[in-house]
C-alpha cells in the first residue's frame, strides 16, 4: 500500500514541481525492486515465522540488487550527467505553417524498376514533379527535403499533413522497362484520406513523354482542386527544358547526386551535369544546376579554392542565364557569390530577381534571410526565413538557420529551442549540434554545454573529454575574465571548422589570436569565417581598431548596414 501511494503521489507532483522524467523513472524502479523484495521475505516468512535469511534466500537478493543496479543505470540514462544525451525535446518551433493557399507535398516515388541501379529514375521525376508543380501559384509545394522524410511510407497521410501542413498529398511509382515507363500518381486528402484523382501513364520511354506526363499531372491536379491557372503559370508548366533524353536522364542523375551533399556527390554530380550540357549546349537548367553545386562545394571539399569555385559557379549561372532568362535557381547561386564577394547591393538584387521569378524556391528566401539578418536587417531577415520554413519546414538547416536569425536579432532563447528543434529532426547533424552547443555556451549554460558539445566531438570523430575540458576552461573564463589556456590535447586549427576557429580562441581570451584569424581569412577570401561578423561573440572586441578594419572591409559586423 505504501509503494502504490507513493507511485500515486510522485505522478502528481512530478510535473509541476519541475521532477526531471530520469528521477521519476530512477523513484519507479527502485519501488518496483522493493515490492519484488517484500513479496520473497513474506512467501517465506510470513507463515513461519523465521527471522533469518536462508542462504538461498540471500542469493535472491543479491541477483535482485545487481538486477537493481543495471536496471537503474539503464532508467536514468538519459539524466543531465550522461555523456551522450538525446537531443532535448523542444518546444513548437517557432513559426507555425499558416497557409493562405492549399498546400501540397509529393511523396517520394516507389521505384518499381527491375533494375536496381534505374533507382535515380524515380528520384529523379519526383524532384522534376515537384519543381512542374511550383509553377502553380495558387499552390503551395513542400521542397523535397522535407518530404523525402517519409520515403519509407511507414506515415499515414493525416500525419503527414499535420507535420507538413499540407492538405493534399500526392503519391505514386516509377518504372523504366527497357523503351516503356510506367508512372502512376494518386492525390490525396490527407484530412479525409480519401484519393482526389489518379492516373496511370504508361508511354515509350522518350523526352517528350516524360514532359507529358509531368505537365499532364500539373494540370489535372490544378483541375481537382478547381486552382486558377494564369497565363503566366501555364507556360511556365509546359516548358520544355531539353529535347535531348540522355541530356535529360545526366541531369537527373547530377540533381539526385547533389541532393546527397557530401565531397564525393558532388563531384559525381559535376560529371553527369557536365555530360548534360555536353549533349545539349542549350541546356539552361543543367547549367543552372552545375551553378548551385559549384557554389557550395568548398563547404564540403577542402580540394578547391574558393575564388576558383565562385568564379565556376558565376559562369555557368551566366551561361545559364542566357539560355533562360527565368531560372530563378540561377539567380538564387548568383546571388551567393555576390555574397561571398562581399558585394551587398549585387546580391541583394539576385536574391530579389530569385524570388521574384522562382516564389516556391526555398534556398532562395533562406539565404536571402541569411544575408539581410548578417546585414543588421533582423526583422526582414525573420520574414524572409519564416517563408523558407514554410516551403521546407522539415529541412534540418533552414530549422537551425531560422535559430541563426533569432540569435542574431537577439532572441537568445527562442534561438535554443530552435536549435533543438532542428536536433529533433537530426540529432546526429554535426553542425548544427555544435552550433547549439555553442549557443548554450555564450548564455552562459555550461553544465548543459558540456554534453552537447561531447555529442559534437564523437560525432566528429573527436575526444569528447578533451571538449568537455574546453567548455570548463570557456566557463573560466566566463567567470574570472582571465585568459584561460588551450586545453592540453586540443588542436584548435585541426579539429574545428575555420569559420569557428575565432569563435573558440575569443571565448577563452585570445583575442589577439582571433583577430588574427579574421585579418588571415580578409586576406585570403575565406568568407565563411568572416559572415558571422554580427554574432554576440565579438561584443568584447567591437571597438578594437583591428575588428572595425576588418568589419568595415566586408561591410558587416558594425551593427549597421
């Protein structure tokens, strides 16, 4: 009786006394072990009467107390001392998905190929499905990333129209067979879960037919929902991006390896890009493509130099261009390299031309916010990220990248819960967990720092005591405001990221050794290091001469525009 009370009593107050869920569980296991205890001693003492303890007996209860033992240690796992906790269940992010339009999300396709390598294919007319639907603009359509989330079909449509905020889903499969392919499509409404249209399309494998049916699916869905269709819409739907089929299946094999985003990928997407405007010169999509992944690719590859890569991307986002006035993608890549070159008005104008031409392009808004919140320009920057979140609210960096913007404005708090809720979508994301971890950091949380940072480095492929010993010594310092040294074993310029480096040597005192870094990065145009110019961190070296040189080179990091 007193066990089931105290069981009773604890679920009561347990919630709004602030009891940690571990302590709970810990309270819960132990009483279950001690019920298991009385029940041995009164079946054997209770009618004998005997008041000692058999040796059978006491071997019982030494199996139970290392039964005890292991069992609580297993409970309470997840307790503020573990090294390698899960990522803390956030909050509701911070924008909600309000829709003034309905709103769609293509499903990844069930490849039906008997070949598994004809995997791409499927891959491949989703993502172009996607981008056929986006040109209907009294349509909202979730960006792949957050739909591919659901590719193993274990989600009903009704949770996925929660997550999404979508009424619609659309689902299907691909299959190449030798000259024919085989398409099927099936929109549904994800309150009733109920099919709004389907069709199959069964064709000769050729360009022309895999336009067909893509622009075929765009207009009977806009004729399901009862969508206006404007002039504008309908030729950007039925445009034609290539006659050439080998052109167009090298594109969709560079689209699907760039989606993976590593060093190899992209290089693999390069030779299939280049193969695509190789076949067809004419081509302004592939080139449009072959721009977005030369833009990024030194933050996955330290093989290229960044100016080389910039220079790469602006010719085929010109070339592009020309071919097609209205690849807003293009603009969009434009757009950063303008960036990365520190030339604020020019980019600031692509990212406008990208999301004046390309609406629905998610990457456009995100790394428009980027820039303008960099800028000092916090409130359009919020706007501008909150309508990437819509597009893609599942994508793992626009989570962290709308935690970026809130920090930079100054919303510290709604920052961290954004960071987790980023973590919740990935929690094994590196970048994001050590920007989170940081984030604790700088307000000061180091106890809760601590195991997120321990997190980054096994992740990373660090030693997690050694970053542990970092966040103490950032701790000292935070508190004494004396120096503090490099913790021994730590090889700061090895084992971070350069756009980091100031980040680490400022939060232990270094501050010569961090203006240093950021007059080495002026220097050689390694612009990753200097965009974070605006952040809290280099509050204690604003108006040091060295900084404001620094800071009015590139045009942000004054708190001004």
């Amino acid at each position: 009786t007193g066990a089931w009370l105290l069981i009773q009593v604890l679920d009561t107050v347990a919630e709004p006394w602030g009891i940690l869920p571990f302590v709970v569980r810990g309270i819960q296991f132990v009483v279950a072990m001690g019920f298991a205890a009385a029940v041995i001693v009164a079946w054997f003492h209770g009618e004998q009467g005997r008041q000692r303890v058999s040796s059978a007996e006491a071997l019982l209860f030494l199996g139970l107390a290392v039964v005890a033992v292991a069992g609580l240690s297993f409970v309470t796992r997840n307790g503020p001392d573990s090294d390698m906790p899960g990522p803390a269940m956030a909050a509701d992010p911070y924008f909600s998905l309000e829709r003034d339009r309905p709103a769609v999300a293509v499903l990844p396709l069930t490849s039906l190929s008997a070949v598994p390598e004809d995997a791409y294919f499927a891959e491949g007319i989703h993502e172009e499905l996607i981008n056929r639907l986006t040109k209907l603009s009294a349509l909202i359509v979730i960006s792949r990333t957050s739909v591919m989330r659901f590719a193993d079909g274990q989600t009903g449509v009704r949770e996925i129209g929660k997550q999404l905020g979508v009424n619609y889903v659309l689902e299907g499969s691909a299959r190449r067979l030798a000259n024919r392919i085989r398409v099927t499509s099936q929109l549904i409404d994800t309150e009733k879960e109920q099919p709004v249209w389907s069709e199959t399309y069964d064709l000769e494998f050729t360009v022309d037919n895999l336009f067909d049916i893509q622009i075929d699916v765009a207009h009977r869905i806009a004729s399901a929902l009862e969508l206006e269709v404007t002039p504008t819409d309908r030729s950007r739907i039925e445009s034609r991006a290539t006659n050439n089929l080998q052109a167009y299946e090298s594109y969709l094999l560079g689209r699907v390896a760039w989606g993976k985003r590593t060093s190899e990928s992209l290089e693999e997407s390069i030779t299939h890009l280049r193969r695509a405007t190789e076949l067809d010169p004419t081509f302004g999509l592939a080139y449009s493509a072959l721009a977005e992944v030369y833009v990024i690719q030194p933050f996955f590859s330290g093989q290229y130099r960044t100016d080389v890569a910039l220079a790469r991307a602006e010719e085929s986002a010109k070339r592009a261009l020309n071919l097609d006035p209205g690849l807003g993608q293009a603009h969009t890549a434009l757009g950063l390299v303008r960036e990365f070159q520190f030339d604020w008005a020019r980019a600031e104008e692509q990212f406008l031309l990208a999301i004046d031409k390309t609406p629905e392009y998610a990457t456009a808004h995100h790394w428009y916010a980027n820039m303008l919140s960099r800028r000092g320009r916090f409130m359009e920057g919020l706007a501008y990220i909150r309508t990437a979140y819509e597009l893609d609210p599942l994508s793992v960096i626009i989570n962290q990248d709308v935690g970026y913007n809130l920090s930079l404005s100054g919303q510290n708090e709604a920052a961290l819960h954004q960071y987790e809720r980023a973590l919740q979508l990935d929690p094994e994301y590196p970048t994001t967990t050590l920007v989170y971890a940081w984030a604790l950091i700088l307000d000061g949380r180091f106890e809760e720092a601590k195991p997120v940072l321990k997190r980054w480095a096994v992740i990373a492929g660090r030693n997690p005591a050694v970053l542990s010993r970092l966040a103490e010594a950032a701790q000292a310092y935070h508190e004494t405001g004396i120096r503090q040294q490099i913790p021994q074993g730590l090889e700061v310029e090895e084992e971070f990221p350069p756009y980091f480096l100031p980040h680490i040597y400022l939060s232990l005192g270094h501050q010569e050794q961090a203006l240093d870094l950021l007059e080495q990065a002026l220097d050689d145009g390694q612009f990753g290091v200097l965009m974070g110019l605006n952040s809290v961190i280099y509050d204690e070296v604003r108006q040091n001469p060295r900084f404001i040189a620094v800071a009015q080179s590139v045009g942000i990091g004054l708190n001004q525009e």
